[in-house]
C-alpha cells in the first residue's frame, strides 16, 4: 500500500499550529478553545475507551445500531480511517481491487487533467503547512497522484474544483494514497449523488432540497432569500461542494464526516438546517443581498460550530424529523424541475 509519508511535527510556532496542520488566525480565541478543549479531551477520552474495546479483533466493523451511536458520538482520531474505510464501503473495494490505485497511476497519462489538477494544487489550504513545497514532506504529490488516480478511474467526473480540498482531509486523516482514493470513490461514486459530473445535476438539485427544506421547517428564513431574490446557491454552494471544509473547524468537520460516510447525505441537511436553524434570528436581521450573504459566512464561526460535540448532538434534535424518503422526493420533484429549464 502506498503511503504519504508522516508530516513532521509543527514547527516552532507551536500553539499557532493545529494537531492537522493548519494555521490558526491572528484573531484565534486560545482561551475560548483551552476552555471547550479540556471539557472535550475527556469526553474523548471516554469514547477512545469505548471505541478501542468495539475494534477488538479482527472481525471488521458492521454497520449495527451501536456504530451507528458510536460514530454520532464522535470517532476517535486514531480509529476513524479504519472507521471511514469500513462503513463506507471504501475498505471492501480496496480489497477486492488490489493494486488498482498503483495501476491507475501508471497506466496511460492525461495531460488535460494533469493540467487541471497542477493548477489547484497550490490553492489547496495554503494555510496548512504539510501542503507547502518547502515541507518535508510535502503532501501536494500525494494529492496530486490521489486526484489523478480518481479522474482516470471515473472519467465522466475527471477533476472538479472543491475535490481537491476533499482528498486533502482524506489524505491527512488516513496518511495513505490508497485509502484516500476509495474514501474518495465513496463519496463522489456512492454517497454524494452526481455532485461532481460535468452538469453537477446532483449539487444543484441538494442545493433546491435545502431551500425546499427550509420552506418547511424555517419559511421566514425562506422568505427573508426569496423576498430579495437571492439563490441559495449564492449562499450555500460551498457548503456542499466542499462538504464544509474550509467553512467550519477542521475537528467539526471530521465529526460530520464521521457521520456523512456511515448515514449519507442527508447529514449534510442536518448540518445546513443546524446552522439556519440555530442564527434564525440573525439572519432574519439581514436588509438586503450583501447583508444576506454576510450573515451566511459569519453562522459558520464562532463557539457554536468550535465546540463540536455540543454541535452534533444539535444536527440530530434541530432539524426535527428528517428521513430518506423525504429527501428522496425532493429530489425527484426538483432534479425534475431542474431539467425541465434546460
């Protein structure tokens, strides 16, 4: 198996490095973080325990009710590639295809998207120091091999803007090519329905989901968007193309994932409708599009989204009732308005 090799320690900036890699801002608010970070490290420290004896053995990890509120609890670093690989599915292809990642990479070459790919690679998390050239090692080549390995798997995708800060999480949490790439396989191939095709149908039909959703459940919300004329694509596209990377703290979207790889897609709703739901009142506030859209980038900051147990146990009370069926509906009736307007 081909492995990115371990980044280095963090340099001597120290506290101004985070465990992944990751600058924080001048404005970081250490006492804040210290004071969530030592009521969490012991509820980490209790489900590590618990984690370590359910991956006793061999066996493998079946998708059981108990993993299921394992995982909503949060799964620890140590556990959560072998985690993600097993209820994702992601681990039973690697077997069943082995060295297929190697012969991907070389096999025959595609200078279009070797191009495309080259261009992003230095816009992918500048603020991380193991995707800087000057590191040692640098991980940008193993995201590079990982993103073309997966658009010459799946041609009909090839590289899309927003993959590549995807397989940059992959690569950190794993710390291997070939698990990176059948995580990304998961997503891009089962768990995010046609998000990244050349009409990316899939994303924009979630994208009418949510604001269909918030209709329902939050309709001065819907309002407030609908009454000025704003898209929700102006507001939440990222969220979705991006699976909230570079939108909320890195340990909140690892616990998100957690979730994504073993329930699906309807988690990123919870998530959208947790965030809507939590600032309605300040967003209800707005007085135009610019201010809109400002309220929109500020619900994804603060000690809300930093203290993410408190956040997830939110996803799963806020949104109320949310099943697959409902969102399997939506998604008929507004793939079906979409491609109407074509």
């Amino acid at each position: 198996m081909r492995r990115a090799e371990r980044s280095p320690a963090p340099p001597a900036c120290g506290l101004r490095v985070d465990p992944y890699g990751f600058e924080r801002p001048e404005d970081f608010d250490y006492a804040a973080y210290d004071e969530f970070l030592s009521a969490y490290l012991a509820v980490l420290t209790r489900r590590a325990l618990k984690w370590s004896r359910l991956l006793q053995g061999d066996s493998g990890l079946r998708r059981t009710a108990t993993v299921k509120r394992y995982i909503r609890k949060g799964v620890p670093l140590e556990h959560r590639a072998r985690v993600w690989l097993a209820v994702s599915g992601a681990q039973a292809q690697m077997e069943q295809n082995p060295g297929y990642y190697q012969r991907l990479l070389r096999g025959e070459r595609n200078p279009e998207l070797e191009e495309a790919i080259r261009t992003d690679l230095s816009r992918t998390f500048p603020d991380n120091v193991r995707f800087r050239k000057m590191a040692q090692p640098c991980l940008q080549k193993a995201l590079s091999d990982v993103l073309l390995a997966y658009g010459l798997h799946n041609p009909g995708v090839g590289y899309c803007q927003g993959m590549n800060f995807i397989a940059g999480y992959l690569i950190l949490i794993t710390k291997s090519e070939e698990e990176s790439f059948w995580l990304l396989d998961a997503l891009i191939g089962r768990i995010l329905p046609d998000y990244y095709g050349p009409a990316m149908l899939g994303l924009k039909t979630d994208q009418e989901v949510l604001a269909e959703l918030v209709r329902v459940k939050l309709p001065a919300v819907a309002a407030l968007l609908d009454g000025h004329g704003v898209l929700w694509t102006l507001v939440v596209s990222r969220w979705f193309i991006c699976l909230f990377v570079d939108i909320l703290p890195v340990e909140t979207v690892l616990r998100i994932w957690d979730c994504l790889f073993n329930e699906g897609s309807k988690i990123i709703f919870r998530v959208a409708l947790t965030l809507i739901k939590q600032h309605e009142a300040f967003i209800l506030e707005a007085t135009g599009v610019p201010d809109i859209c400002d309220k929109f980038r500020q619900i994804t900051r603060g000690s809300f989204v930093v203290e993410c147990h408190t956040f997830m146990q939110k996803i799963f009370s806020h949104p109320g009732s949310l099943s697959m069926t409902t969102i399997t509906r939506l998604r008929e009736s507004c793939r079906a308005a979409l491609l109407a307007q074509r």
